[in-house]
C-alpha cells in the first residue's frame, strides 16, 4: 500500500510539475506565435491595401491631370472637327479611356468618341450638377452606362471661359474592369472588396474565399471608395509541428528540474532518516544507560573495593602490575557508563546565567596542570571588560570544555600550542578551542559525531556526542575545522542570555 501511495504521490508531482505546466506553456506560447503571425498578415495585407490605393489614386490624379490639360487646350477652340479630332487622338492612345465627351453647358452631349443619340444628356447627373456648382473637376462614383454596356466611373472636368465660367464640360469614362484589371496584376494573391460610401460592393479582384479575420479597411483619395481584405488566418494544421515542439522543449526543460526537485527530495529524506536513526541509536544507549547504568556501576564497586584488598594483601610488582591494569579498565568502564547516562532520557537541571570566563578561569589550573604534563603551552584569549553570559548548567560547560581539551591535548603527542579564546559576536558567545596537533581527515570529520567512532585506541567514540548533545540541548551549535597535521579549531556557539 506504501508503495502504490508512493507512486501515486511521484505520478501526480510528476503531472503537477511537468506534464500540466507544459501543456500550458505551449498553450501560451502557441497563442504568442499566433497572435504574432497575425499582426504580421495584418500589416502584410495593410501594405497591398496601401499598394493599389495608391496605384488607383495615381490613376485618377493623372486622368484629372489630362483632363485639366485638354480642358485647357479646348478652352479657346470653336471648329467641332477639331474638337472631335482631338478626342479621338486622345482616345486612341490611351486605353484608359472607354468614351470621352465633349458637352455644352447645358449637359448635352455635343461630340462624342463613339457613336450616341443625339438626344442624350447628363445634366441629371449628379457630377453634372456638382461641377456647374463648384467649376473643378469632379470623378463620379461607379454606375452602369448604357452608351458602354459596362459598369464606368466618370471624370468631368469644366472648361471655363474668360468670365471664368462653365461654357462646355470635358467627360471621360473609365470602365470599373480596367481598374480591376489593374488590381488583378497587383492583387498578389489577395482578395480585395472595393466599396462605394454606401458600402455597396464595386468589385473585386478574385474569388478566393475570405476568412473570418477582422478586415482591413484603406480609403482611397481620390474617389470615395473603400478598399477592404481579410488578413489570412493561423491555420493550426500548419501550427501544430509548432505545438508538439513546444510541449517537448518545456517537457525537457521540466523535466530536468522535476529530476532536480525529485534529487532534492531524496536526499533531504536520506538525510532525514539518517537523523533518525542517529536519534534512534542515542535513544537506545539513553534508554539502555538509564536502565542498567546502576546494575553496572554497583558490581564494579564491588570488585574495585576486592581489587583493594587484594592489592594489599600481595604486594608482589607483578601483581600490582596487573591490579593497577584491573584499576584502570574498571575506571574507563565507570567513564563509559558516565558519558552513557548525559546521552540518556534528560533529568531536570537549574539552569542559571553563568559567566563563561569564570568557568574557565575555574578549570583553568586542571587544564594548565594536564598542559604541562603533555608538554604543552597553553593560550587563553579573552575579552575582560565583556561579560559572557550563558544560561546553562555549569557542570554541563565543564564537561563540553574539558573533553574538547582532553581531545587537543591527546592530539599533540610531542608537544604543541592549546588556545582557548572567548569572545562575544553580536548576540552569540563563541567558544573556540584550538590546538596545532595532527588534525582530523575529511573521512573523519563526516563521522565525528556518530556515536562509537573514535580514532583512538583508548576511545569511547562517546564524547564528541555528549558535547553536541549537551550543546544541541542550549539551543547552541558546535562546528569543528581541522587540516591533517596542522591541527584542529572547534568553535562552540552559545545565544547570549538576555540581560
């Protein structure tokens, strides 16, 4: 059952870090990319839009242009032949031109390009009406003509006369499939809408089919028409390579850090279950200690009082010998069985702020007095003027400094420097204990507070795990540096009691 809730719990992380992320991720980057291929084909269709309004307006600026021109040339002629003549030549070579008129002020038609009734006026018209009134050039909006047969826009430019007014009127058509035509070569494979004001459909310039994109709409200059297309749209056919690569890239990407999540994990666990079973084990020596402490302790007694006796009673040097070796086992099981009981269940202390300099002023002539046995010069640092307070049980800092020291100074078998140095650190009171003896390894330094690892052969491997216990239990911290043959700092930290 832990097994499947376990994979169950990996599966739905996996999901929740991975697989829904991603998905939404391509989502978004799916909706960037379209909506940035959109803006592109707007501004893409914007462009044509802007291509053939201005070939149409140039067109028409042209045609107004000639109109203008000629209007000016027949301003002054009377002889119809040459009137008719210089339509036809006009008409002739440019094919812009589907009919040109010549009319008189009253909207009769007077000379013509091609064949009319003579009866036929456009003074109904309404450009008719618009030049009379404004005396310029004025281009109509597309209609059918029955003179033509076809859909035409109509330019009717006035010729004035010396009073600079309308005595004869200037008429051109152009057929709407001309300027279509035009469009077509231009069209670049878009359908464009040409409107009148009243969005009435001119024409348009092929029968591909629109999408349903909002269109673009372009006014034209010169004429009151309306060019209009649909932008193409994302097709997702063609976006979806594009998809399925973005979901495998943020998969990868995910991926990798769900790896690194799931790396993290486990060794935060390893770890967490290596603490535990390190309390595991200083659980079983507490519990252990506390229920068989006194069992020991009381034969030992026994037998060390015996071994008294017996060592008074022979007083051989052999025998001594080997009483005195008796002695020293009893004592070191006795240190055992002391160091077992500090790792045991916690008995009730009176806790007080102490000074930490006078509790090592207390120990100081036990330290010098073990400093000159071991031929070792011993440095005290500390700041006089600068209490120390802790608050803690002085026996316990008694016996975190003296197993330090006991440590250093069995570490300097041929001699040394042993250097205690206090001081205050914001609001931390650090203790440091250092000496110049062989040091510790890097193999060595990662299990140093195991319990029962030691480097010494005489070693409990017990007493770096009360120091830290005891330290642990001050709320304090306790960090050991050391270099293989150059020596070993521990550096204790306690919170400064508050005043």
């Amino acid at each position: 059952m832990t097994f499947i809730f376990s994979k169950f719990k990996t599966i739905s992380l996996y999901l929740a870090i991975v697989v829904i992320p991603s998905i939404i991720i391509s989502f978004f980057l799916y909706e960037q990319k379209t909506d940035s291929i959109n803006k592109d084909n707007f501004r893409e269709t914007e462009r044509i839009l802007y291509i053939h309004r201005n070939q149409i307006d140039h067109l028409f600026r042209e045609t107004i242009a000639r109109l203008e021109t000629m209007a000016i040339v027949l301003n002054d002629e009377t002889d119809k032949k040459e009137v008719e003549s210089i339509l036809k030549k006009t008409y002739e070579i440019d094919p812009r031109f589907s009919v040109l008129f010549y009319v008189d002020k009253n909207g009769d038609i007077e000379s013509s390009t091609k064949v009319v009734n003579n009866d036929i006026s456009i003074r109904n018209s309404s450009f008719y009406q618009t030049v009379m009134s404004t005396k310029k050039t004025v281009v109509s909006d597309a209609y059918f003509s029955n003179i033509t047969n076809s859909q035409i826009v109509t330019i009717c430019s006035p010729i004035l006369d010396r009073n600079k007014e309308v005595s004869k009127l200037l008429v051109a058509a152009i057929e709407v499939d001309y300027l279509k035509n035009i469009m077509n070569v231009l069209s670049f494979d878009q359908k464009i809408l040409v409107v009148n004001n009243k969005d009435d459909l001119v024409f348009e310039t092929n029968h591909k089919k629109q999408t349903d994109m909002p269109p673009v709409n372009i006014h034209l200059n010169q004429i009151n028409w309306v060019l209009k297309a649909t932008p193409d749209k994302v097709d997702f056919n063609d976006m979806l390579f594009s998809v399925f690569l973005y979901f495998f890239i943020s998969a990868a990407v995910l991926s990798i850090i769900f790896l690194l999540i799931q790396y993290t994990l486990l060794r935060r666990k390893a770890s967490y279950e290596r603490q535990q079973n390190e309390a595991q084990k200083l659980e079983l020596v507490g519990t252990l200690a506390a229920s068989s402490a006194h069992e020991i302790r009381n034969p030992l007694t026994g037998i060390k009082g015996f071994i008294q006796l017996l060592k008074e009673k022979y007083r051989d040097e052999e025998d001594q010998l080997y009483f005195s070796v008796i002695n020293k086992e009893i004592d070191r099981i006795n240190e055992i069985v002391s160091e077992f009981l500090v790792l045991g269940k916690p008995t009730a202390h009176h806790h007080v702020a102490h000074d930490i300099r006078s509790i090592v002023t207390e120990l100081l002539p036990i330290i010098q007095s073990e400093a000159n046995q071991n031929n070792v010069e011993l440095e005290l640092i500390r700041e006089q003027d600068v209490p120390l307070t802790v608050v803690c049980t002085k026996n316990h800092i008694k016996q975190i400094l003296l197993n330090l020291m006991k440590n250093s100074l069995e570490s300097m078998e041929n001699g040394g420097t042993l250097t205690i140095t206090l001081k205050k650190q914001q609001s931390k009171v650090l203790i440091e204990v250092g000496d110049t003896g062989k040091g510790i390894s890097k193999e060595g330094l990662a299990k140093i507070f195991k319990p029962f690892f030691t480097s010494k052969d005489t070693g409990t491997g017990l007493g770096l795990v009360v120091c830290k216990q005891i330290v642990s239990m001050y709320k304090g911290d306790i960090k050991i540096d050391s270099t293989v043959n150059v020596g070993t700092t521990v550096t204790i930290i306690f919170p400064l009691a508050e005043n």
